[in-house]
C-alpha cells in the first residue's frame, strides 16, 4: 500500500463529514510534526493525528484505549484522545481528535529530575490488559536481541568510523540482561520532540504512539541523547534503577544512534561516544 498524502485540505474534509461540529474550526499543520503521524491544529484547544504509513495505524486504537487510563496517574499532563475518526475520504486508517497542549519541545531545560518524576509515576500505572511488546510498538520494552543483526550491519557499514568493538562489549552485555520485574508502562519514545517545557519546567508528554508495557530500559536512552553531566546524574539517580537496566539503556541508545550514524547524522556518532564514554552505571 502506498502511503497516503495528508494535506490540510484532507483533513478539514474528514472534519467535516466525521465531526461536523468542529468544521468552523481553521486548521493547520503543526511546526514540527512527527515521523509516525501527520498532526494539525484543529482550533485553539485539539490536534488532528493521522497516521503517516500502514505500521502506525495500530497506535490510535492503543491511544483511544490506554491515554485516559494513563493521564489518571501521572504527574503531567499527557496528550489524551476527544474522538476517534475513521477511514473515509481516500483516507485508509483510523485517526484521532486529541488534545492540544501548550509548550515548546525540550532544547536545554534542566529537566532531568521533572523528568525521572514522571517516568516513576508511569512505572507504578497499572498495568493490567495492557499492551505487550511487539509490531504496534516497534518492540520496545521488549528483548533488545530482535535488532541484533540489525545493530551488526550497522557497524559493518560505519567500520573504523566508530569503535565497533566497545560498542560490541556493551551491546553483549545489554543482550544477556532481561528486566526480572512484573512489566510497567513505558512510553517508548522519550525524544526531546515529545517533552514539553515551561520556563525552565517540563510541563507535558506527548505522543504516546510506542508505548506499552515491559522493560523500561528503552525509555532512558535520554540520558546519553539530551542529558550530560550533572544532568545525566540526576537522571540516573532519581530513577534508581538497576545496573541491568542502564546497560540495556544503553543497548537501545547504540542500536539507533548506530542507524542514525549509517544515515550520515552526526548526533548519531555523538551519542555513540556519549555511551562509550559513559563509566557510570
């Protein structure tokens, strides 16, 4: 299936055939909008989220079904559905009315501590019925070993670019260690493009696409991503989490900074050698 084109001009139309409450709304395209969806402001207070490819599609049930349950539990607010809309109109895949909340996406706030707050309180959301780690979510949360050959082509293509052998040793020890705990709630992409700040504050989450429930371990790779120095400690410390645990982090931030880096992206070496050089836990 080719993916579909979504204009602003399609979804006023499935505004106005779905909802037509809000047809008077203006809509436009967000500034920056993400890889998995096409979102639009709809109106002063609600976005429009419309999946990009057929692999994300499976998100907006999960959102409609999991963000309210969610939202009751944690510290921030989260982006939470208004309505759901369906295929029509050329358009192939369910979609989503969700709420629009204020900020600007994280550059270099000190937010390590608001941060690890919040992942806390995620961690302790109930997690009964809750979705496991597969396809809907890109596996994460589940076992690191699914991108192992993935990882290893990746090096064989940056070769003395990087130094493959430390990030083997790491990568080794991520993909023996399992988290040994009942699952918790993880977002699944924790990007400074889904942390909203306020001032210097982290102020809301948002995009909920990836989550599910599992090992928290792909959650952290903002430590070596966003977070340094003071920051990073911080991070560590205020989650309290297991070696085990930082070691698989650190398997998820290598397995695509790697990717990254494979695509010329300088933020991918950075955050290689952010890891590499990482003797901490």
């Amino acid at each position: 299936m080719t993916d579909p084109v979504v204009t602003t001009e399609l979804v006023g139309r499935l505004i106005a055939d779905q909802f037509p409450q809000w047809a008077a709304l203006p809509i436009q395209p967000v500034a920056q909008s993400g890889w998995d969806n096409r979102t639009f402001h709809l109106g002063p207070a609600m976005s429009v989220r419309l999946p990009s490819a057929a692999r994300y599609a499976a998100q907006v049930a999960k959102e409609q079904r999991w963000l309210p349950h969610i939202a009751r539990h944690v510290p921030l607010p989260i982006t939470s559905p208004v309505a759901a809309g369906r295929p029509g109109c050329g358009y192939p895949f369910g979609w989503s009315v969700m709420t629009w909340l204020p900020g600007k996406t994280l550059t270099d706030e000190p937010v390590a501590a608001d941060l690890a707050d919040f992942l806390r309180a995620l961690h302790r959301v109930p997690t009964k019925g809750g979705p496991l780690p597969g396809a809907h979510n890109f596996h994460r949360g589940g076992d690191l070993r699914i991108y192992d050959q993935e990882l290893r082509h990746s090096l064989d293509q940056l070769g003395a670019n990087v130094d493959a052998e430390a990030v083997m040793r790491i990568w080794s020890r991520a993909c023996t260690s399992t988290w040994h705990h009942t699952p918790v709630w993880l977002h699944g992409d924790v990007a400074p493009g889904n942390l909203l700040t306020d001032g210097r504050k982290l102020s809301a989450v948002i995009d909920f696409g990836s989550c599910g429930i599992g090992d928290p371990a792909c959650d952290l790779t903002i430590a070596w991503t966003s977070f340094r120095g003071a920051e990073r400690a911080t991070f560590k410390d205020r989650l309290a989490l297991d070696p085990d645990t930082w070691t698989r982090a650190k398997g998820w931030a290598l397995w695509k900074a790697a990717l990254e880096a494979c695509k010329g992206s300088p933020d991918g070496y950075r955050v290689i050698t952010e890891v590499i050089g990482d003797n901490g836990r």
